[in-house]
C-alpha cells in the first residue's frame, strides 16, 4: 500500500502539466487574494456609506421615481417615435447606398453591414425598454387609491398597450428590413424574421468563421451575464438590508444566474457527447 501510494506521488511530481498547473495557481492566488481583499473593503465600504446616507439618498430616489412616473406610461410611444426617425433616417440611406455600390469598394459594404449589425442591436434594446416601459406604466397607473380616476387610469392603460404594440410592431419590421438587405448583400443567407425557426437557418447558412464569431461572442455574454449577476446580487442585497427591498429582488438575481449557469454546463456536456460518438 505504502509502495503504491509513494509511486503515484513520484509520477504526479514526475507529471511536468502538474508542476505548470501549480506554478501558474501559485502566480493567480496571490492575484485573487488581493482582488478579493479589495472587494471587500470596497463592499464594506459601500455598505457603511448606504446605510449612512439612506435618508437623503431614499429623498432624492423618491423625487426621482415620482417625475419618473408621470412619465413612464409614455414612454414606448417615444421609444416608438425614435424608432421610427431611426428606421427612417438611417435604414434608408443604407439602402440607397448599397444600390449605388459598385461592387468593388468593400469598405462601403463593410460600413453599411456594421450599421446594419447595430440597427439589430438597437431593435433587441428597444423590446428589452418596450417590457420595462409596459411594466413602469401599470407600475404608475393608480387603480385603486383614494384620489383615483378611473376614466384616466383607463386612458393610461391603453396608451401603455398601444405603446407596446407600436414598439414590438416596429422593432419586428425593421428587423425584417435588416435581414433582408444583409440577405441581399450576402445571397448565401438563409432565413425569414418571420420563421419561428429563423436563427437556426440563419446560423446554418453562415460559414465557419461567422459561426466561431457568433460562439465567441455567445461565450463572452455568458461571461457578462455571470458578472452582471454577481454586481446585481451585491445591489439587492445591499437594497435588503438597507431599503427594505425584501428578498425577491435578489432570489429572481440568482434564479436567472442559476438557469445561466445550468443551462451552459448542460449544453456543454450534450455537446460533449455528441462529438464523442460522431468520432466513434
């Protein structure tokens, strides 16, 4: 037993990935060690400082929260209107300038595919703000006080829907255009805006490096999303102890980081698999 015990330790000291793995833990705690002494500090720090100023920081978050919400019931009808002048402005130039291209210049189709490739990014952000701003409205809305108008709260209801529509009507036909126009500029693409199963045919017909590009990207926002829960944790919990924010606002944090996280190492182990048994 001691024989067998004494040759695995020679060959794990033997193993030279071993010794690298040790330098390199050795070289990264030092680094976590003084991170995670300055994160605490700094979240100590921050929690003395709310709890000094919760007054007059609860003062100024309650003036703001009321001119916010004088506002908030119309807030997808500006949403909507910015759209619009965007769609508009924008959207068509591009396409006059990719009917005037000569098919030479890559510079221009390049800067007309990287507006493009913002446009997508504005119409996700814009249905993102379009469930913010619904919800912000019926936030708003006083049904049931003792100074309530139920005409205005009525009136307030349908704005809010009706700005929703306009949003999500909006974001799908400019995403419609976008895809269409990157369609005629790349004909190899596949894929309609209106097809339930439109992003498994548009990654289908991308070649391999748009695919790389599109895991990468994919892997980076998963790193982002698991940073961003841990800040919006550190926020609720901070709200908790401090404002009363109870503790959903921090169980729905980790519930979305839980599903994140699971989600990932699932797929990785399916994918694992899968690639195993095509090497079979």
């Amino acid at each position: 037993m001691r024989n067998a015990k004494a040759m695995e330790k020679r060959k794990v000291a033997e193993n030279p990935k071993v010794m690298e793995n040790r330098r390199e833990d050795k070289k990264s705690l030092k680094k976590f060690i003084i991170l995670l002494v300055i994160a605490t500090v700094g979240g100590g720090i921050a929690g003395a400082a709310s709890a000094a100023m919760a007054e007059g920081v609860a003062g100024v978050a309650e003036r703001l929260l009321s001119a916010f919400l004088m506002a908030a019931p119309y807030g997808n009808l500006i949403l909507a209107l910015l759209l619009l002048i965007w769609h508009i402005a924008v959207f068509g130039n591009l396409r006059k300038r990719f009917l005037a291209w000569d098919g030479e210049d890559e510079e221009t189709i390049e800067g007309i595919e990287e507006k493009l490739s913002i446009g997508l990014i504005l119409t996700s952000v814009a249905s993102i703000l379009g469930f913010f701003f619904m919800g912000a409205g019926f936030y708003a809305i006083d049904f049931f006080g003792v100074d309530s108008d139920p005409t205005m709260a009525a009136i307030r209801v349908a704005v809010v829907f009706f700005g929703l529509i306009c949003v999500t009507a909006l974001t799908i036909v400019m995403q419609k255009n976008i895809v269409n126009l990157t369609k005629e500029i790349n004909p190899e693409k596949q894929g309609s805006v209106y097809d339930t199963g439109f992003q498994k045919k548009w990654i289908a017909s991308c070649d391999e490096m748009e695919r790389a590009q599109s895991y990468e990207a994919g892997f980076y926002a998963f790193q982002v999303g698991g940073y961003t829960c841990i800040i919006l944790f550190l926020v609720c919990f901070a709200g908790m102890l401090t404002w009363d924010w109870g503790l959903l606002p921090l169980t729905m944090v980790l519930l979305v980081w839980l599903v994140q996280t699971v989600t990932y190492g699932i797929k990785c182990m399916k994918l694992s698999d899968h690639e195993k048994k095509q090497g079979e």
